[in-house]
C-alpha cells in the first residue's frame, strides 16, 4: 500500500509554515504579557509561545505576518538578523535594558531586520506552535 503524505494542520485562523502554526495578533501587549497570551493556546499538550525565528524563511513569513537572547519556546538561537548596529540595548535613549526583539521596518533600516527593545513596551506579536500532523 503506498505510503499518504503527511499534512500539518492548524487552527482556525492561523498560518501553516514548515511544520508550525503561527498567528499574527494586533494587540499590543509587553513581552511577558504576549508570552502569558500565547500560552492560552494549544494543540494537544502543546502550548503556543512567541514566535522563534531559525531561517532568513521564517523571518521573512513572521515579518509579513503583520544581549543574550533565548526564544521563549526553549529552542536554539541559531539564527540572527540584527540591523546595522543592533542589538545595542538602548545605549542612545532609554535607561531601561533592552532584552526583548522587535521586527521592524524603517527607510533607514534593512527589511524585516531585528531591533532589540524594552520589554515592558507594548507591540502587536506573533504566537507559534507546533503544527497537528496527520499521516
């Protein structure tokens, strides 16, 4: 019998890429409030969490999605794409440290490229998870 391809599916609403579901959500909320937000989701045992970026693929699909750094999804950071003179934590305006990762867009800046943030400023977010696969 020959063997079906496998599928990934994901809940209504959110975007297939590679394996995992992510949803753009235009509230704005502080990392530890969007981390907390994402969590609510889940399929099967897994919870959602912001978004992790492993390939010049995946940022380019979250981007139009509308320090020492770690992904709240406990995965590698294996892949970076830090404008010009980031990260920089802030060394030009706020005293607060900047330890949380923004994608922005600026005439100025490379497309999609990675700034680096205050945590406890409020910015619309991504959430990903783990796509269901079928067989």
């Amino acid at each position: 019998m020959p063997e079906l391809p496998q599928a990934s599916l994901c809940p209504l609403f959110w975007m297939e890429f590679k394996g995992h579901c992510y949803r753009f959500f235009p509230l704005n909320k502080t990392w530890a409030e969007a981390d907390f937000y994402c969590s609510e989701f889940s399929i099967g045992r897994k919870s959602a969490k912001l978004a992790s970026i492993h390939s010049w693929e995946e940022n380019v699909f979250v981007y139009d999605l509308e320090g020492q750094f770690e992904w709240t999804d406990g995965s590698s950071y294996d892949y970076s794409y830090w404008d010009g003179s980031q990260p920089d934590d802030g060394i030009h305006a706020d005293p607060e440290e900047e330890d949380c990762v923004q994608i922005w867009y600026r005439p100025t800046s490379a497309l999609r490229s990675w700034n680096d943030n205050t945590c406890s400023r409020k910015f619309p977010f991504v959430c990903k998870i783990a796509a269901l696969t079928i067989h």
